[in-house]
C-alpha cells in the first residue's frame, strides 16, 4: 500500500481530464476512466497487492458515473481507512470556455439537455455545485481556460513525474492585471497596485516588466524592495507547510492593473528567490502581452 502512488482525476466535463489521463499514462500510471467511485478502493487494492503490478494508478471518476457517482465521500474514507494515499488532481475551466469546447465538439454535456448552448450551460452550472464538495478536498487544481494540451502536459509531469510518482510541491509564480479578472487556480493573490506605476513614464509605457528598464523602475522604490523582501520570505515560510500538508502544486499570482508592469517585475523577482530553493517554480505572465495599459 505504502509503495502504491495513486491518483485520483476528476472535475469538469470539458476541463481536459481525457488529455490528464493520457498525460499520466505516458509518465508510468495504470489509468482506468469512468470508474464507478465504489470501485476506487478495490482498484487500489489490486494495484498495490498485485506481484510486479503498477507502483503508479490513476483513475478518472467524475459526474458520468451519474448515481453512482454519490459514493464518492465513503470510498475516499474507505481508502483512507485502509492505510492507502491518494491525491486528488482536479480540472476546471471558466464557463465561457467550456460552452465553446461542447460547441466545437458538438458534444453533449452529461448534464445538459440538449447540444444547444442554453442546455450546456445548465449543465455546466448543476456539474459545479455537484463537485463542489470533491473540488475542495483537491491536492493539485488546474485551470485550463488558458492552458493548452502541451502545457497540461508538462504540469502534469512536474506534479506527478517525480520518482515514485511522488507529488513534489511546484510552485507557480503567476503576474495578471486586475483589469481582466483574477486567475481561477490562485492560492496566493497579492495586489501591487500600490507600487509606483511605470505606465505613466513616457520612455517606459510601451514595455513590459520584462524590459530591464521597467524592471529597474519598479525596484528602485524602498516600497517595492521592502515588500518584495517581505513577500519572499512569507512565501517561504508557507512552502514547507503546503508540503507537509500533501499539497502538489501552490499558485502565487502577482496583480496590478493591466498585468503588463509592476505585476511581471514582482512575479519576476518572486521566482528568481524561489529558484534558490528546492521547490520546482514556474513563471506564467498571464496578461503581458493583451492590448490596453494600465489605467491608474
């Protein structure tokens, strides 16, 4: 039981969990989709008692199990019960997204009543509140809005592409403007609004926080030092006890107003601290590159 690394995929019809289950069975795991959550336990079982058998398991249980999928709770605490770990991946993606993959594919939603967008969006609606429960309990939550087949892939091989199967916390250090809405995977947000501003600086305006001019105007402030200073070492602070509490993966996302300055410089420098560390880090500038600047 203790060798077995098992996996449990789940959440939005739409959200990529097919695209997960093929990512995980190229890193080594025996994959099952549409398992009646009833059957988690025994396929546990068979996994980790099985001579030479798989020492990594995934198993796709979502709302297709339809009234079967209400024995979810009590299979987990059966699993727990019998000593074996688990880790919950759980996908999502805005409903605007998934109404326009059901359109593409010209799929029908589980839980919808028909292929017509109206129909989809209810079913999107009634699929959220039902897993709403299991949503919260998830160790590793990725949003795909914006995330393509690849770059799900290569999350999932640094969660889940450790030795053993092992989950490594990975950190994500993420930069978006406020403007165009907060990251739906965030675990950590923190508003620079309140640095000064490189957009109203004529020579400026028209770069990033990647430029190392802005870099170097944002910095130059003791506000943005002394905050960035303390942010770090929160962060770093947190970090062994995400770990220790089973989390796989932390989203640290930086906003100011467009995502273009002051957000890209602090996320910046965020990631260039924590890759002293242990911690695997990633850096995403969600909004670097869309129209429009900063407004204030």
């Amino acid at each position: 039981m203790e060798d077995l690394r098992f996996v449990i995929v789940t959440g939005l019809s739409g959200a990529g969990k097919s695209e997960a289950i093929r990512a995980l069975e190229d890193l080594g795991h025996f994959c099952v989709d549409n398992l009646p959550p009833a059957l988690l336990p025994k396929f546990a079982e068979l996994c980790a008692d099985a001579h030479g058998g798989p020492r990594r398991a995934a198993a796709v249980i979502d709302i297709r199990g339809g009234e079967f999928f209400q024995d979810v709770y009590q299979a987990l605490e059966q699993l727990e019960s019998a000593g074996i770990a688990y880790s919950i991946l759980y996908l999502e993606a805005t409903d605007e997204i998934l109404v326009r993959r059901f359109k593409e594919t010209r799929r029908r939603h589980p839980l919808s009543g028909g292929p017509a967008a109206a129909g989809v969006l209810e079913g999107i609606h009634a699929e959220r509140e039902a897993l709403d429960g299991l949503r919260g309990r998830a160790h590793s939550l990725i949003d795909t809005s914006e995330t393509t087949a690849k770059q799900l892939r290569e999350q999932l091989n640094r969660i889940y592409g450790g030795p053993g199967g092992s989950a490594t916390l990975h950190v994500v250090v993420g930069s978006f403007g406020f403007k165009h809405g907060i990251p739906m995977d965030s675990d950590l947000v923190l508003d620079v609004r309140f640095l000064p501003n490189p957009n109203y600086v004529e020579a400026l305006h028209e770069y990033d926080g990647n430029n190392p001019a802005v870099a170097a105007y944002v910095l130059r402030w003791p506000v943005s030092r002394h905050f960035i200073r303390r942010l770090r070492n929160l962060v770093l602070w947190l970090l062994p006890h995400y770990s220790a509490e089973g989390k796989a993966q932390l989203s640290v996302n930086i906003g100011c107003t467009g995502g273009r300055h002051r957000s890209v410089v602090v996320a910046n420098e965020l990631a260039a601290a924590l890759h002293r560390t242990r911690y695997p880090v990633t850096v995403h500038h969600r909004d670097v590159a869309k129209e429009g600047s900063e407004n204030r």
